[in-house]
C-alpha cells in the first residue's frame, strides 16, 4: 500500500452517524481533556478479553468484521462501526449524495422458534424499530423489528411454522 | 412422617437454592438430570441423580407428572418441591404426590386449585371482604353481557382468563365499540392457552404499581405476612427487578394491606408460602389481583430484609410443624433489590440471546447474594428460560440498596451471551427509579433507551474498531506480552480466534 504513509486520520463511524477520528500512526493512547490515557487490550483465563482503560476492565468482543465493518460488543453493549481513511470518506460523502442509498436488508431469525404472526405484507411500509414478525422462543413472544426505514419486498415468514436460526424472514428495501 | 430425602421436581437456580437448605437440614436431594441439559450446575448439588437423559418424550420431564411420580417412586423420596413455573401451581400434581404418600412441599391441592382460577378467586376475596377492582362476579358468556357489565364499572375494563396467568389472555378495552372484538379474541386466546375459554372483566387501574405481600402459613392455621415486594419494574409482565421494602407504602398501609393478605390466604385454609399480589394505584387505594400459591422468584429480596430462610419454612411446614414466629415477630430491616440478569439483547427489544457463557464472574461482597444456576461453560438454552443469575444486593435503606446495586452491576463479569445488565445500569441511575414514582407502565412508557453506557464506552469501542482496521490493513505492529497482570493480545489474533467458530 503506497499511500499508507500517507494516512494522517481514520474516521470510525457509528450507525447512528458518530463520528470519531484518531490520528496515525494509532496510539494506544486516548485523550481526555488535556491528559492522555492508557488504552490496552488483554486476556486471561478467568475474564477472557478485555479492555483495560482508566483502572477499569471492560468485557470486550469481536461479534464481526467484514472488510471495514467491524461489530464490537463493548461491556455488554454492541456497537458498529465502518472504519473510513480520509479519501474512503470524501468518496462515500459524493456517492451517497448523487444516488441516494438503494440497499437491501435482510431481516433473520435471530434464534430458533416458531413464527406466531406476520405483521407486513409484500409492498408494505416499514419504520425503524417497528415489528415485522413475532417469533415465539424460550417460553417468550419476541418482536422482530426491522433494522431499517424501507419497503417490504419479499416475505419468507409463514405464521405457525418453525424456523432455524439465521432463516431469512423478509427482505426490506432500504429508503 | 418427616421429610428425609427429597425429589427436585425443577432445574436451575432455583434447583440449588432447594438443595442448599435441604443440605443445612441435613435432608438429601434428589435431581433430575436432562437431556436438554445434561451437565447443568444444578447435578452437582444434589446427592442422588436420576438419569432421564434417553426419555424421548415431548413434553419436559418436569411438566410430565407421571414420570415425575415415577421418579419419586423409584429414588425413595418421600417429598416433592416444585420450585416455581413448571408444575408448581399445578393442583393435580399436588394431589398425585398425596396420592403416593409423597410430601407435597407447598399448599394443598384445594387451596392452589381456587387461587389458580381467577373466578373463584375473586368470589372468595368478594367474600373476604378484600377490596378489589370493580368487576363482573363470575365469567361472562357472550359480548353482550361483557358490554353490560362495562357500561356498569366504566372504561376502561380489563378482559383476563379465568385460568390465565403472566399476562396471556388479557384485553384492555377503552370504548364500548371495541368490546365485541376483544371480547372474542381474549376468548379464543385464554381457550388456546389455558384449555379454558372463560373470560372475566374488571375495572382496568391505569398506571399502578405492583405490590405483593410474601405469606407463610402452618397447617395449625396460623397465617402471617413477611412485608411486601416492589415489583412494578416489568416489561410485558414480565418482572426484571424486585425490591423490599416498597417506599410507596408506609407502615400504616403496610398493616393494613398485610391484613387483607392474611385475610385471603386464611380463606382458603393457606400453608406454606405463598404471596398475594395487589394493585396500587396513584391515590395509594389498592386492590387484590391474586395469589401465587409457590414460591416467586423474587423471594430472596424477602429473606433479606427479614431474615427469615422461606425454604426452610416451607420444608418445616410440609412436616407439620407450627410457625416459630408471630406477626410481631416480623421486624423488616433494611433494603433489599434483585436484578434478574437474564441472556437477553436489550437493544433489540429484550429477545432472548441463547448461547454458551464462556466466561462469568460474581462480586463478593458482603451486601451481594447471588443465586445462579450457571458456571463459565454453561449454556442457556431454548428450552427453558433465559435467566443467567439474580443478583441480589442489600444496604441499611433504599439509597443505600442502589449505591451498593450500582457497584456491584459494574462487577458483574459475563461473556458469551448478551444479558439485561445494561439495562440495569441505566434503571438504577433513572430519576423515576431514584424517586420511587414508577409504575408497571414505566418501562412502556417513560423510557426512551433501555440501556445505559457511559459517553467514553463508545469511544473506546471505535478505537478498538479502528486498531483492528490498521491491523488488518496496514500491517502495524507485532504483539506484546504484559505477563505480570494478564497477556496482551493483539485484536488481530482476537479475530482470528472468532473466525475459527
């Protein structure tokens, strides 16, 4: 990689849209204020891994990571990031605003269990947060909540059949 | 007869907490391995295991009462406890271990049989003279009926099963115009869920709190209450925190809701413990919702502040013995909070997130009790429900409760699985908690976020993002080795490692 030296920034964005920029070479190092302090990743036997971070220990995952999307859960929450380089994000900021976002989620089974009721239909509008299916798991009824604002184009989910973790339940294009 | 050996008709934490008191009785224990579970903590406490791993039947052995019968037999026991769920409200069961000349350690099969039907339940509290929402007298055959007695107590009215129970087959109705509909859909749901299509109505009370008063009684007919349990922090009816003592009742409402308890428990000639769940709603009127004839989950947050082992209590009063206590007795000192920490994914609305815990550790301290029935290695399975552990924290009063609760969520240590614990961290810092004004409504409705994290968590979450991308993309560094206070690792071989699953 040629232009890795010249990398001043990388920017971490949230999916709620934060946005945190470190300088390279990254330190592990995090400033508060006017004080540096020590970030460090360890494990061991007993906890597993974590983050060491102001004489605090903090349980850390992996959950996943693909290309420069990575899945962390940190002390028990998880969040996602897309890791940007300067030039990543200039071209990101230009495609986003000349053709909008035209993607496909894929809402699945998040655990085993039986399909109670389907609330959507094929060509129905969705919400962020609003339940698509409700599956029946582990003696509870559960909402399944589309991820996304969008418009429902496929439905897999039949209400009173069982289902496999990861089974494809609808397809919602993003709008 | 006196217990000498006893089957634990349960698994979990539950299970353990049984045995332990059965172990300080010097009273052996019988559990009952699975193949759901078959290495689940709970077999190690006890000492005698029933192998019903090749049982290929569909129902849960602990559902099947037959097999558990058979079991008794088979082992020698000559007592049953149920723990809680499964078949502990189940008044056959009961009466097929009485049967058998097996102790059923709980009520009679009479008593569990009139408080698990709503109709008769409120007949007898009618009777009892135990105040109670404004509602039909007996079940309802048809809408029109429904509509009638509606119009008569006021909406909004509250369409419940007459054998329900956790919230299945109940309807809020709020006009007139929707009763036909709901009346029908409750209907069919209490037949689908309970084999019983009889619904009844009440006058629904907006925004309450739950309050529930624990009661022992002894087969001399004694009867008396241990105080009460806040129990208004639920989510679709299902309780996640439980304190005791409640701040919305003061001594003088205490006494007289305690006495009505007493009142209800003694007219179904009540022995062993049991608790007695009211309503109370924001002009401190409360009203008797029913009786849960076991042991609650929740039972802990009683044995702290009034010291008193509910177990043992119920394991003495299967033998006969007469209640060593008089309501006088009863001194309630300090605060006591429980947190079911369950493997469940608060951010996508509390769903059950089974897997395997891979590694856990528990504060010790001296105001922290916990009673799990997972170690590191254990997994929660689909089977049964998704609780990890409940954490149970006393202080000298509420205040006091929540500074220790707040200390001791930070060292709740549990990977492998996503739990509520953020959810609790942000509970306990929550001004509507602080202040004791919530409701069962509080977590529907005043809450905007269901999980707390500090504003440098997700900072140190984006740096560790961000590391892993340098790694992985522009080859940086080599790994270092801290050995004296744990190793180093680069997230690099991190990822490696989860890849491999």
């Amino acid at each position: 990689m040629n232009d890795k030296l010249q990398i001043k920034k990388l920017y971490a964005l949230s999916s709620e849209n934060r946005k945190f920029s470190f300088s390279m070479p990254l330190k592990n190092k995090i400033r508060i204020g006017k004080r540096d302090y020590i970030v460090q990743i360890k494990a061991d036997e007993k906890l597993g891994t974590y983050i060491l971070w102001k004489n605090r220990k903090y349980p850390v995952e992996i959950v996943r990571s693909r290309q420069n999307k990575y899945e962390i859960l940190f002390n028990d929450i998880s969040y996602t990031f897309t890791v940007e380089t300067p030039f990543s994000l200039q071209r990101m900021k230009v495609l986003s605003s000349k053709r909008g976002k035209a993607e496909k989620e894929i809402v699945r089974a998040p655990m085993p269990g039986k399909i109670i009721d389907v609330l959507v239909r094929e060509g129905s509008d969705v919400l962020r947060g609003e339940p698509v299916v409700i599956l029946e798991a582990m003696k509870m009824q559960n909402e399944i909540q589309s991820p996304v604002n969008g418009k429902i184009i496929h439905v897999s989910a039949k209400a009173g059949t069982n289902v496999m973790k990861d089974d494809v339940l609808v397809e919602i294009k993003v709008i | 007869m006196k217990i000498n050996k006893i089957l634990i008709a349960n698994r979990g934490e539950i299970a353990i907490r049984i045995m332990k008191t059965a172990r300080l009785m010097k009273i052996s224990t019988v559990a009952v391995r699975t193949a759901a579970e078959p290495n689940a903590m709970y077999i190690s406490y006890a000492d005698e295991v029933f192998d019903n791993c090749e049982d290929i039947s569909d129902i849960p052995v602990f559902l099947d009462i037959e097999k558990l019968i058979s079991i008794a037999l088979k082992t020698g026991v000559n007592a049953v406890h149920p723990g809680y769920g499964f078949l502990a409200e189940n008044a056959y069961f009961a009466q097929k271990c009485i049967d058998n000349n097996i102790i059923y350690i709980g009520p009679s099969p009479d008593a569990i049989y009139k408080m698990g039907n709503k109709t008769i339940a409120r007949k007898l509290a009618m009777k009892s003279r135990i105040p109670m929402a404004m509602g039909s007298e007996g079940n309802i055959s048809n809408e029109e009926e429904a509509i009638t007695i509606a119009e008569k107590i006021g909406y909004p009215v509250i369409i419940k099963a007459a054998s329900g129970g956790g919230g299945r087959g109940m309807r809020i109705v709020r006009k007139s115009e929707e009763m036909e509909k709901m009346f029908v859909i409750a209907s069919k749901e209490a037949d689908k869920a309970f084999n019983d299509p009889s619904v009844f109505i009440e006058k629904y009370i907006e925004n309450p709190k739950h309050i529930e008063f624990q009661i022992l009684g002894d087969t001399k007919g004694n009867v008396i209450h241990l105080g009460e349990r806040e129990c208004s922090i639920q989510r679709k009816h299902q309780k996640l925190l439980e304190e005791a003592p409640s701040c919305a009742l003061d001594s003088r409402l205490r006494t007289a809701m305690g006495k009505m308890a007493v009142q209800i428990a003694k007219a179904v000639n009540y022995h062993s413990a049991g608790t007695v769940e009211f309503l109370l709603d924001s002009d401190k009127k409360f009203y008797f919702m029913e009786m849960n004839t076991r042991i609650q989950v929740e039972h802990p947050v009683t044995e702290v502040i009034t010291g008193i082992d509910l177990i043992e209590q119920q394991i003495r009063i299967a033998n006969g013995e007469e209640l060593k206590f008089r309501q006088e007795d009863i001194k309630l000192k300090g605060w006591a909070i429980e947190c079911r920490i369950n493997a469940e994914d608060v951010q996508a609305g509390f769903a059950p997130d089974p897997g395997r815990i891979e590694n856990l550790s528990m504060p010790s301290d001296p105001c922290v009790r916990v009673d799990t029935g997972i170690q590191a290695g254990s997994a929660i399975v689909a089977n049964y429900d998704s609780m990890i552990a409940k954490l149970i924290v006393s202080g000298k009063d509420r205040k006091d409760a929540i500074k220790n609760c707040k200390m001791a969520l930070d060292k709740v240590w549990i990977k492998g699985t996503k739990t509520t614990l953020p959810f609790f961290r942000m509970l306990i810092r929550h001004h509507k908690f602080l202040d004791g004004t919530f409701t069962t409504a509080f977590i529907e409705k005043d809450l905007e976020k269901y999980y707390f994290y500090s504003e440098y968590e997700e900072m140190l979450a984006a740096w560790l993002a961000t590391k892993l991308f340098v790694e992985e993309n522009l080859q940086e560094d080599s790994i270092n080795v801290d050995f004296s206070n744990g190793k180093e690792i680069s997230p690099w071989l991190l990822n490696k490692r989860m890849n491999q699953f």
